[in-house]
C-alpha cells in the first residue's frame, strides 16, 4: 500500500468511498510527498476537538507550498464528494451495527482540512460546506446524526466565515432536532452579530444572498445557450434556451457534455434558493414574535430593494404608522395598496413598519384581505390574511393559570418531537427506559418576552407496541399549557394577547399534525391498546369531532375556492364535512383529518395519502403551508370521479 511504501505514521483507511478516492488521488499525485506529510500532520491535529494555532500555522505552509488556488479546489471536491456520500454500516460479531460516514481515521483527516477553510474563506467554500453539514445531520432511525463530529465542525468553521457562513447556518437550523446543536447555530450568529454590533434579526439579514434576482428571475450565458433561474411562485425554475431565443423541453445535451461544472454550479444555484427561500419564510413568520419594527428607509433598503426579500415582502400586508395615521397595505407595482385597493400615497422616511396580524384588526378588513388575496391570485408565504387568531375562553379565565385547550390528546411522539423543533420548542423524547419520568415538559423561551412556555407531555403504556427498538415510546399524551415569568405561572389573563395566540396557534399545530386521529389507518394497523375501547373512541371523535381553528380557516377558504372548481357543482360544505357527490356513492370528508365517511350509512373509507407530491389537479391557495387543505382537495377531486378509480384497495372498500 502507498503508505507502507512511504513508511508513514498514520493511517487513510479504503473503507470509505472517499478514502479509498483519497489514496488513488496521491498515487497519481507528483507532489505526493508534500501531500503525505501534510496529511500526516491533519491526522495528529484531528485528535483534538478544535484546531490549535500550530496546526493552523504549519497548515499555512503547507497549502501555500502546494498552491492556494489548486487546494482549494482540490478541498471543495473532497468536501463535495463526502456530502454526496450514504452512511456506511458495519456489523459487529455480536449483531450490533455501527453506522459512520467516514471511518475514524478519516475523520480525523477530514476534519483537520475543513479546519484550513478559515485560512481562506470563500462563498463557495461556505455553500459546499453548508451541504456538508445537511450530510452529516443526516438522520438514521433510532441512531441519531449520521455524523455529529463533521457536522459540529461544519457549524464552527460556517460562524467564522462570516455573512456566508451565517446565511448557511439560517438554512442549517431548519433542519436540526437536537437542542445542544441548535444552541450551537444560535450561539455562532450571536457572536458574530455581537462582534458587529448589531442584533442576531439584522445579521441575518444581511447574510441573505439575493441571488441576482430582479423581478424575481436572473439569467446566465452558457455556451450558446441562455439560462434563466426565476421563481414561480415559492419554487426556483430553470429554463434553458437557444441561440434563437426558443424556450427548450430540457437540458441541451451540449451543456452536460460541454459544460459539466457551470451547469452543476447553476443548478446547485437553484437548490440553495430553494433552501434560503423556505428558510427565509420561516424567519418573516417569526417576526411577530420578535416585535421587529423598521423604519420605512430601513425596510426600503433592507427588503424591498433586496431580489429576494422583496418576493416574500411584497405578497405580506404591512402595518403603517406615522403620527396620528394609520394603515394596512401590501406591496403592488411600485407602492402599498390597503385592502380597498387604494394606493397608500402618505408612507415617508419616517414611517414606522411592522408585519399586520389580524388580532385585534376588525373583522369586516380581514374578511377583505382574505377576497382581496384570493381574487388577485395572490399566494401568501405563510398564513397571514388567514392565520388563526385564538383568544381567552372562559374556562381558562376558569382554570386561571393554565389551558386544557389542547389536553388529552394521543400524538406520535416521534412527529411531535420533531414538529415541536421545527418551531423553534425544546423536547426530551420519553423512553420506556427507568429514568423515573412519567411526563415531561416542551417549553419554548421568549426573550423579548420575558416569558417562558410549558407544554406538558405525558407517556403513553396503553399499547402491544408502546414503544420502539431504542425503548422510546411510541405515543404520549398531551396536558395544559402555561405562561411562566421569572419562574412563576402568569394569569392567563395577562399574557399579551398576541403572544398567547402565537404560542396556541403552534400547539394546535403539534395536535392538528401529530394526533392518531389524523392516521386513516391508525385504527387497523395493528396499533392495538389495552384497553382498545379507550383509543379507538379517541380516533373516532378526533376523525370526524368538532373543528379546531385551523379547520375553521380551511372552511373559510373552501367556501370561496370551490364555486370556481371543476367539481365546484358536486361539492358542498355541510358543518365539519365537505360533502362531495360521486358517481357511484356520496361522501363526507372532514375539514379537521381529511377522514372520509361514506353516505348513506357513514361508512368509513380509508385512502392513504399519496407521498410522492404530485397532485392531480393544481388548485390556487391563498397562503402555503396547509398540507391538510391540499389532501383534502386531491380527495376531493379523486372522489368526483369515483368511477375512475382503479385502485383495487379503495375501489375494493365502494362495493359494501
């Protein structure tokens, strides 16, 4: 073997795709020596969990004696190489499975040369790198990260490298479950932020590329050939065209012959949009509860004049103050129009902006906003004009200092532990292991607040499968919500209102997503509890009970959107139920599960939802993010015309 011949110290381990790669490279290599004792000293420094300064400095060296230039571009392919690589799974004599993604010795190595990135930060080193760490986040069931090492590496080397890295590290975050990581990501901005002098919100404003986009598109000459990357809708689009300016069916073959690295370079361009973009819409929804404000110069510059914030600013309604005035208004053309359609012609310099909420706003303007935004065909990045708004009930005037809203109910755990992250909560998943917890606590902390939230969870011991290979159990139970200031729990009745409906907005989420009544299947699937009684009448009247707040908003969307339907006259919304006429039987589909009852005789029908993300019918929506209201519409569509329907496991269920 090479290092035998060369007699080094250390160990490049073929086990992997990427050290095997790594020998054939130095065999070939005519400055393999440099090589070898280079990588020599990556190895020793890759014992330690953080470079130290020596390491650096004789890195220094030995990158300037090879080229700058050339490795660099030798380390943005391995970098891209590991990012493309699968787990890899090693059976042990006594039926243990280790995964890894590089052997330990590689490891070492390789996380030594990422470390040599800071000596020479570059926007493509952060975008490779941020792949990497989506790589090595990577999840395998029941065993975590695939690479916790690389990825922790990834997340420190992305805070040095400055507004890159941040942008990365703003992608990253919507990815990671655990909470020692996320405090990781959260604690590399702030330091730069601090280190700037302006807050975590503005540093990541800044750190957001535009990608070129004007009007939102942006274009590039390959060869002979014009690209054009543009946005429809929330979703990057690449069309290619030729010398005659005809819009081709795909890619010209010349371009993957020809030119292989831009073409890569321009389609990784499109999927890192696709990431920044998702990523961007989840921090414009956080602004409520950050309570940003802007001035309108700082707005201007910021988002409006930003390719790709103004995509997503100019489809908000905004809320604008200045002395005595007032208005609501969202962008079009090159002003703000309110929700009766005229131009808001008094906006200065000075003006106050602040994302529009419809708490509190009159119920006649948020009925307008909502056939405003339908009308024009305008698709919201999150729910706005439509957001549920959840106020004090009496009982938790009642119950004082907590809610039972959202208590009793059977969730997944495992789908509502990572729901929960999504959102920005902290959750412990319950083991059936002896820790001596029966229940635990998801809490979410705001500081602009002052105020921490609990949601307790409780484990669930009801079911043949309670829990899985790891001991977690496979189901818990939901208890009361409360406020907590300085460590004490508030009077519900002083939570800022805002807040409160904020925080129920997320946990009618964590239910309307994670509960088993949502399963078509969970009540057949061998999900058996003792005694079943008690969980199949819970299935049954989540499936088919009342409507929670986001139904109620599906409904209020269904109602203008089905008279424009192709099937609008075989659809009618009934109470909780769209009722929808077939050729061969009627049916009820619940505007809370999407479940379905067959008439006469409210026989259940079971369709499990298609995964694969093409839908039959594309159908407007006022707003993204209601995986709910689009399932119920495609069952909607495929029961109109149930006497198409040739799959044998519905049509077998039609016959009785």
């Amino acid at each position: 073997m090479i290092l035998e011949k060369y007699k080094t110290k250390f160990e490049i381990s073929p086990e992997d795709a990427w050290g095997a790669g790594l020998i054939s490279f130095l065999e070939k290599s005519e400055k393999i020596e440099t090589w070898l004792k280079y990588l020599e000293l990556c190895y020793k420094n890759g014992k330690a969990a953080n470079p130290t300064q020596n390491f650096l400095k004789q890195a220094e060296i030995y990158i300037n004696d090879l080229g700058e230039e050339y490795y660099q571009s030798i380390l943005l392919e391995w970098i891209e190489q590991v990012a493309k690589l699968k787990p890899q799974y090693f059976n042990y004599y006594n039926g243990y499975v280790e995964t890894y993604l590089l052997t330990e010795a590689n490891t070492k190595i390789f996380r030594s040369l990422l470390w040599t990135i800071s000596l020479m930060p570059k926007p493509k080193l952060a975008s490779a790198l941020g792949r990497l760490a989506n790589t090595a986040f990577s999840k395998i069931p029941e065993r975590g990260a695939v690479s916790q090492k690389i990825g922790n590496t990834c997340i420190q080397i992305l805070g040095e490298l400055d507004l890159a890295g941040v942008s990365q590290l703003a992608v990253l975050r919507l990815k990671i479950k655990t909470n020692a990581t996320l405090k990781l990501i959260n604690l590399q901005i702030k330091q730069l932020a601090d280190k700037k002098g302006i807050t975590q919100s503005e540093i990541e404003d800044l750190a957001v590329s535009d990608f070129g986009l004007e009007n939102g598109k942006t274009e590039m000459k390959i060869g002979e050939y014009k690209t054009i990357l543009k946005l429809e809708g929330y979703k990057p689009v690449l069309e290619y065209y030729n010398s005659e300016e005809k819009l081709l069916k795909s890619v010209p073959s010349i371009l993957k012959n020809d030119y292989p690295t831009e073409l890569r370079n321009w389609q990784n361009q499109a999927k890192e949009l696709q990431k920044v973009l998702t990523a961007q819409k989840h921090r414009f929804d956080s602004f409520y509860l950050e309570q940003r404000t802007w001035n309108f110069v700082q707005f201007r510059q910021t988002y409006l004049q930003h390719g790709l914030f103004r995509v997503i600013a100019t489809k908000l309604i905004w809320e604008f103050e200045e002395k005595e005035r007032k208005a609501n208004g969202i962008g079009y053309e090159n002003g703000f129009f309110d929700q009766k359609w005229e131009q808001i012609d008094w906006i200065s310099d000075q003006t106050t902006v602040r994302l529009w909420h419809p708490l509190g706003a009159d119920l006649a303007e948020v009925r307008q906003w909502r056939e405003n935004l339908t009308e024009a065909q305008i698709q919201q990045p999150f729910k706005q004009a439509f957001r549920e708004v959840y106020l004090l009930t009496e009982a938790e005037i009642r119950t004082n200092t907590y809610s039972n809203r959202f208590a009793a109910h059977l969730l997944k755990q495992h789908q509502f532990s990572v729901l929960a992250k999504m959102r920005g909560w902290s959750y412990q998943l319950l083991g059936a292991y002896d820790d001596g917890r029966e229940y635990t606590i998801t809490h979410k902390n705001f500081p602009n607040w002052g105020i921490n939230v609990e949601y307790w969870i409780n484990e669930v011991s009801d079911f043949d499968n309670e829990y899985n290979d790891a001991g977690i159990w496979q189901y818990v139970t939901t208890d009361q919500v409360c406020f907590k200031r300085n460590g004490q729990n508030m009077l519900l009745s002083d939570v800022p209102p805002l807040l409160f409906s904020e925080v129920l907005r997320d946990v009618d989420l964590f239910v309307g997503v994670a509960s088993v009544g949502n399963d078509p299947t969970w009540n057949d699937h061998g999900a058996v509890a003792r005694p079943q009684t008690r969980w199949t009448t819970y299935w049954e009247s989540y499936s088919f009970g009342e409507l929670n707040e986001t139904a109620i908003t599906r409904k209020t969307v269904l109602e203008k959107l089905i008279p424009k339907l192709k099937i609008g006259k075989k659809c009618r919304l009934e109470g909780k139920f769209l009722i929808v006429e077939g050729s061969l039987r009627s049916y009820k589909i619940h505007l809370g599960s999407s479940n379905i009852l067959m008439l006469p005789n409210d026989q259940y029908l079971c369709i499990v939802a298609d995964r694969s993300g093409k839908s039959q019918d594309q159908v407007f929506l006022p707003f993204e993010g209601d995986s709910t209201l689009s399932l119920i519409l495609s069952k909607a569509f495929l029961l109109a015309d149930d006497h198409k329907i040739t799959d044998e496991t519905i049509t077998r269920q039609l016959k009785y």
